[in-house]
C-alpha cells in the first residue's frame, strides 16, 4: 500500500462508518481496528495481491483485511446500516469520522472508485461505484467525531417520513375536491 490512490486534498470533510454486530472492525478506546493490521504491499510488485484484498474486503469474503470501509455519502450509509440490522436482527450504528482530523494525516484512505478508475480493475461488487472510501488499518479514536444514529432511528424516521408525505398527499387531495 504504497501508492495514494486519492489525493489528501480529496478527503471529503466526513467519513461515515457503519458499525455493525458481527463485524471483524473492532472499537476499542483507541478507535477503529481493521482484522488484520499486518499487511503490505508494494504496488510494483505485489499489484494483484492488493487488489485480490480490495476485492475480497468489499465482497465480504470471510477473511481477514486490513480495510475498514466508510462513506462519503451519510444516506448510503444509512442504508447499509438498515440492511445490517435486517441481516442480524440487532440495530447497526452510524459513525460520523472527521476524515481531515490531524491525526488522520498520515493514515492511508482511498475512494474505491478512484482505485477503479485509475487501474481499470474492478473492485469488487460488480464494479459498483459509490461513495466507499477504504482506511487502511484503523481510524484514531480523535476522529471519530459522534455516533449519528442507529438503524432503528433511520427506520422511524423514515416510517414518519413516509407517513408525512402520505398526510400532505390526503391534504392536497381534500383541498382538489372541495374546489
């Protein structure tokens, strides 16, 4: 992992990880842990090595990986939130990182679709391009800025949400038949 794949200029203000029941990532006080803090590769000569492990990180291969994936979008998040507590039947959390903390300085972080676009390989889950950013090995506990919301919260307010569009839709539809 010796080539930056997205320039530190790039870094989006916020990050936000999905923290989820069964995950390899661990939170400890010292902050985010990727499974496996012991790889590296030099990309001249280990190339499809590294991107067998972006692969197998995003398809979720049972295996150990050194990438601990976030978003750039908080709705994408979200969403992979509300499917990991329909996956495990416990509430997933939102984490909100602030991706230009100091102490992320010299901490390696990628936009997948960066590593896409620039090797022509695709990474896992069909090609799909979205906002994943990878870390690589562990995000300090300084950066992790706030817990957003769980699933269970992203559920309710959707379900309210719903329910709201569905009263203004029964207004509009009164006030058409009066007039």
């Amino acid at each position: 992992m010796d080539h930056d794949w997205t320039p530190k200029s790039s870094r989006p203000s916020k990050l936000y990880r999905v923290y989820r029941p069964y995950q390899h990532t661990t939170l400890t006080r010292n902050g985010l842990l990727a499974s496996s803090g012991k790889i590296y590769l030099r990309l001249a000569t280990q190339f499809t090595i590294f991107m067998q492990t972006i692969t197998e990180h995003r398809n979720q291969a049972p295996r150990i990986s050194p990438y601990i994936s976030t978003f750039q979008s908080l709705r994408e998040a979200e969403s992979w939130a509300l499917a990991a507590e329909d996956e495990f039947g416990q509430p997933a959390y939102v984490l909100e990182i602030d991706a230009r903390h100091k102490c992320l300085e010299n901490v390696k972080m990628w936009k997948v679709s960066d590593v896409q676009e620039k090797t022509g390989k695709e990474c896992g889950l069909g090609g799909k391009r979205d906002s994943e950013w990878l870390i690589l090995y562990w995000v300090p506990m300084e950066a992790i800025s706030n817990i957003v919301r769980s699933s269970t919260e992203v559920r309710i307010s959707m379900l309210l949400l719903s329910q709201s569009v569905d009263l203004d839709l029964d207004l509009e539809l009164i006030v058409w038949c009066r007039s």
